[in-house]
C-alpha cells in the first residue's frame, strides 16, 4: 500500500497555516477535481478524495493538534494508541477532558480522575458536496459518502470476541490511572499517570473480537441521501446530529458535517441574496430604447429598455434573486448594462455615422483630431 501524503502537503499549505488558508486551499483542490467535472478520470478521483481526508483532520484544531503530535498513526486502531489513537484515550473523547482530569486529579490536587469506561461522545465527520448554482438557490438531494466509525456488530463495542467478557485491571481497579508516591528534598510527591497494564482503559481483553480486534469499533463508508435547503451558499455547513463517529462505551455518536461547494456560473454572481449579471445593448438599443430578453433563474423575462440608456445603468428584477435560507420570500435580480461599440462597420454605415455625429455637431469633417471630434456651438 502506497504510503499517505503529508495532509499539509495535500491541500498545498504550510504547518502554521490558518483555517482559513485551509478551507481557501480545500475548496480550490476540489474543484478543480471534483468527479461531476471528471467522470471517470480516477486520478482526479483519488485527489478530491486525499482532499477531503486531509480537510476533516486539518479543519478540526483537535484532530490537527493529535496529528502535529503523531502524524498519520494518530487515526490508525493498529498503532498503539488504542480506537482512533493515544491509548486509553480513544479518540472519541474531548482533550479538554482529558486536562480536566489532569487538573482534577491527575496531580494530586484533589479531585476524581475520569472513569475511563464512561460513556462519551463520538468524534464529528466532515465532508463535502459539490453543488451548482441552481441546485444552491433553489434546494435539492445529494448522495454523500461519510467514512465514520461504527460499533462493532459482533462485540457491540466491548472489544471482546462473542460469548466472553473484560477483566478488570488487578492494578488499576478499573480507574485506568495509578497512583505513585516519591520522595523529594520537598517532602512526599504524589503523581497519577494511566495504567501501563491496561493501556488506560481500565480493563484487560484476553479474548478480541476478531472483527474489530479488540478496538470495539470499525471504519466503514456509509452512503446517505442529503437535503441541500433552499438558499444555502458557499462555503456553509450542514449539520446531521448522530451521523459522525460511533460513541464509547454507549456515549452517542457525533455528527456528520458537510461542507458546501457551490460551482461558479457562467452568467449569475450571488451577493447575499441579490443575483447579478451583466447585460450588453448594442449602440442603438441602448440609445432608441429596445424590449429585450433577460435570462433568470427562473427561465429569459422580458426587460424594457428606456431610450437613451448610458453604461452602468442598473435594473432591478423584483423577486428574481435568491430564495432567503429560512423561507418567506427571495431576493432580487440586478441587470447592469454595458454597451457594445460595433466593429467592422461597412463603408455606407461609417457614412450614415458620419451623417449622424454631423448632426450633433461633433463631427468636423475629419479636420480636428478623431474621427468625431466635437465641436460646441
């Protein structure tokens, strides 16, 4: 098996890079490699999917800090730091627990060490799903794939092969810490460190569950269909409570996280809820006044022109726009209008123009500089 890549080096960033250089350098790989765009084209298959692993790791600072410290063997049950990594920890929890229970009771301070066979809440998985401008303004499904970690069917979490039980610890009673007491020039000094014999979970597996070997938990790609709301924009976050890892020792799941990639269209821009688009008139629409026709995102619309229309000019489409995220209306659509200045006139039509800028008084006869030079009355 090909060894994994660097996820810095991934999404092209440096170790000290901030969320949002991380999301910009995310969202950039994968649209440039998103299979909609690619069908069938494995590599750039292989590359959206490096992107998002490296994108759920480097996003969540916890999971970033676990991966600074231990690289790639922080998320692997084979390494040695137990379901998920750092052993008797097992990646489910929170590390702000974890000094919790430092300060609590690991230096002597007073309080209870954690219970290491209590429950706790799974980790949270993201994603994402690519989109196209439409389908953001006006809602649709999408089929997404989750790799999450689930209980183990067989040991139902325990880790235990069917039919048996854990032990124990005989050192640590189960509390998965030791107390050990030295003597300094200060007198008595009292230090807690988890149980090496158990690895910190408070219990001792002689028989594994073959399935999961031992972890009580397993890695699989879940598919599920997901409702993309009307109005959602890029770069937003979907949330599906219960959908991320599995929990430990029958604490809940975490939650399924999907990132938001809307495609850039090839005539709308979005501002907030506002479409906009650019129109061209040509010469003599924008001088005569023209009915035209516009497109929206609900189909072309018929738009007048008023006569003598300068460049810039703005018009508004009520309740073209984008639908607002939590229902009770839309935005609106703006046209801006630049004119086109026609080329490759014929000889009879650079006449009849000369004809015309005479008649305003802005053509000499070719006498000042320019063709139409203007001459004030």
């Amino acid at each position: 098996m090909a060894e994994k890549r660097d996820y810095y080096e991934v999404l092209g960033v440096d170790k000290s890079a901030t969320q949002d250089e991380i999301k910009k350098a995310f969202r950039k790989i994968t649209k440039a490699n998103h299979p909609d765009l690619h069908p069938g084209d494995k590599a750039c298959e292989e590359r959206f999917k490096e992107a998002n692993e490296a994108y759920e790791v480097l996003s969540d600072e916890e999971k970033r800090k676990k991966y600074d410290q231990f690289g790639h063997a922080a998320f692997d049950p084979n390494a040695g730091y137990g379901a998920g990594g750092f052993g008797g920890f097992d990646g489910f929890g929170d590390l702000g627990d974890i000094f919790g229970d430092i300060f609590g009771g690991f230096g002597g301070f007073g309080g209870q060490s954690r219970n290491p066979n209590a429950p706790r809440k799974g980790e949270s998985v993201r994603v994402s799903v690519n989109i196209s401008f439409e389908e953001a303004a006006f809602g649709c499904e999408k089929e997404v794939t989750a790799p999450r970690v689930e209980q183990c069917p067989d040991c139902k979490g325990n880790g235990c092969a069917p039919g048996t039980t854990p032990e124990i610890c005989p050192d640590c009673k189960g509390s998965g810490t030791v107390r050990t007491t030295q003597r300094t020039p200060f007198g008595a000094m009292q230090s807690t460190a988890p149980c090496s014999k158990c690895r910190g979970t408070g219990k001792i597996i002689h028989q594994p569950c073959k399935t999961c070997r031992g972890m009580g938990s397993i890695r699989r790609q879940h598919k599920m269909t997901v409702k993309i709301p009307a109005g959602i924009d890029d770069g937003q976050t979907i949330s599906r409570q219960g959908y991320g890892n599995a929990g430990a020792n029958g604490g809940p799941a975490g939650d399924l996280l999907i990132n938001v990639i809307v495609r850039p269209h090839p005539i709308f821009e979005r501002d907030g809820t506002s479409v906009v688009m650019e129109q061209e008139l040509s010469y003599a629409q924008a001088t005569l006044g023209a009915e035209i026709e516009v497109p929206t995102l609900d189909g072309k619309v018929k738009l007048n022109i008023p006569e003598g229309t300068q460049p810039g000019a703005v018009f508004r489409l009520r309740g073209k726009g984008i639908p607002f995220l939590r229902g009770g209306g839309r935005g609106d659509q703006f046209v801006s209008v630049k004119v086109g200045i026609p080329r490759n006139l014929t000889s009879s039509q650079k006449e009849l123009l000369r004809q015309f800028a005479a008649s305003m008084g802005e053509y000499d006869g070719g006498k000042s500089s320019g063709i139409f030079g203007k001459k004030k009355k």
